[in-house]
C-alpha cells in the first residue's frame, strides 16, 4: 500500500516519536517520512517506513515527497528566523499535490503570545489559512526537556539560571506531544479547522525544578534570576549563538508572564492519559 501520511523533520527528537506513536496503530506501508540524510534515511526504511529525501528549501524535492499524500503533518522548522519560508515551501507543494489535511507544530496561544518564537508561528498559521489547505493547529507548549535538560550543569555549578522568576511552566514530555500529533493524523473524526492549546497537566516553577532537583541529586541545587540581557550573555558563554540565546531570554520573559503556562488540559484529554509528570522527565534525565 503506499503511504498516505507524510511526517516531515522524521529524523528530529519530535518526529521519531511521532513515528514511534503511529507505528503502534498504523502500518508501516502506510507512512512516509521526510528527511533531509541518507543515514537517517537507512534508519527510518528499518522501520518499514518509506523515507523520502528532501528538506524545507528545496521546493522540487518536496513536490515529489508529496506524491500520493493524504495526511501531512509539518514539524516547525528548527531555523528560527527561516522558518516562514521554508513552511511556505511545504504548504505550497502540499496544495498542489492535493493533500487532504496538513497538522503544523504551532506554539501555545501563538496568536496571543509574548514570545519572540510566535511571530513566524503566526506568519505560518495566516499562510495555511490563505492556502484554503484544510489544516489542524498543534500548539504545543513547553518541552519539559528544554529546562530540565540543563539539570546537569545545574548540578554542575549549583544553580540553574534564568529570566522567568515565579513564572511558570505548563511542560508536556516531548513524547507527550508526539503522541497528540499521532492522535490528530489518526483519528476518524474531522480534524479541519480545529486548533489544540496543548500544555501539560501540571505546571512548576523554576525553583520548583531546583527543589526536586535537589532531592534527587543530593546536593543544594538553587534559581537563579536574571536580567533578560545578563541571561541571554550567559548563554552565549556557554556557546549558544546571540541570536537563539536573546530567543531563548525572551522566551523566559514571556514565561514570567504567564505565556507558558496552561491550565486546559487539553493535551491529556487528546492522547487519552495524564501527560509525563515533569519530576519524572527530570529523574529520566539525572538517570
């Protein structure tokens, strides 16, 4: 059978799960998935999984990953400040292919965010509605991976750092969001026209992580609170480039004021279980 769900970005930490989620209800024959390498290429036909080649920039190569697709669900570029371009890309070859239905990773209440990462969410959002592509938002919060993959440095210099004080954070697992992604793509209700405010279950702060990080570390674990700019220059010591490090300051900003945080639950709803506790994700990570 030739596949009628195209997964694009499958090679990236949300599209292997999102394949891992489909490939427990779905034939593999029926799924395709884009990529930009030939190793992970070789990694996904392992699968049973038909990987097409191409990448967001290559207009012809996408045309031709289309081929024969119902389904699509489109991962949000991970070049910020290319993004809106590379999305328009991909929807137009999804439009003229004729694909039934395209799901993009949006951000949380992209249309109301104070985030820097909403803009091209937003731009990407007008565009499919322009498109007339019938199409499902996936605005995904938080990945709890993003502030707990730190709690090694944390643990490292005693403190974690950031800009957001008692804001907090309404954090899913990544595997959490794949698992709406897959739910989406795979559900026999109509999915046009819907949009998704997933967030997780339960919500912490800053010094909550380094409160749990502290009983299972051993060791007194504390937050620190930054200025957005004396932050955004810790990051680029650390080796971040000043771009992504004033994205991810501003992101902590936001959060300070409420942008992360979500209380609808609508993401454990979605996949029909509670979404990964957060203490859980960090305990994976310190494991």
């Amino acid at each position: 059978m030739a596949p009628t769900i195209l997964i694009t970005g499958a090679s990236g930490q949300l599209g292997k799960l999102v394949l891992t989620e489909l490939l427990k209800t779905t034939p593999a024959d029926q799924i395709a998935a884009l990529v930009r390498r030939p190793e992970a290429a070789a990694e996904i036909e392992a699968l049973g999984v038909t990987a097409r080649m191409g990448d967001y920039t290559d207009p012809a190569a996408l045309s031709a990953a289309m081929d024969g697709i119902e389904k699509l669900l489109l991962i949000s570029s991970s070049e910020v400040g290319q993004r809106a371009p590379q999305h328009r890309n991909v929807i137009d070859a999804a439009k003229v292919a004729g694909v039934s239905l395209i799901a993009y990773t949006s951000l949380l209440r992209a249309n109301s965010s104070p985030l820097a990462l909403a803009a091209e969410h937003v731009e990407t959002e007008a565009y499919l509605a322009e498109s007339g592509v019938p199409h499902v938002l996936l605005r995904n919060g938080w990945y709890t991976e993003n502030n707990v993959g730190t709690a090694g440095m944390a643990i490292e210099h005693g403190t974690y750092i950031g800009s957001i004080g008692e804001g907090r954070i309404s954090g899913a697992a990544r595997a959490d969001y794949a698992a709406a992604a897959a739910a989406v793509l795979t559900s026999d209700d109509a999915q046009a026209g819907k949009v998704y405010e997933l967030a997780g279950d339960a919500s912490y702060s800053l010094n909550d992580l380094a409160q749990e990080t502290t009983k299972l570390a051993g060791k007194p674990i504390a937050y620190t609170d930054l200025p957005e700019a004396d932050y955004a220059g810790a990051l680029v010591q650390a080796g971040l480039p000043e771009g992504f490090a004033a994205v991810l300051a501003d992101s902590d900003v936001g959060a300070s004021k409420g942008a992360l945080e979500e209380n609808g639950k609508t993401l454990s709803a979605l996949i029909g279980r509670p979404t990964t506790p957060w203490q859980d994700t960090l305990a994976d990570v310190l494991a």
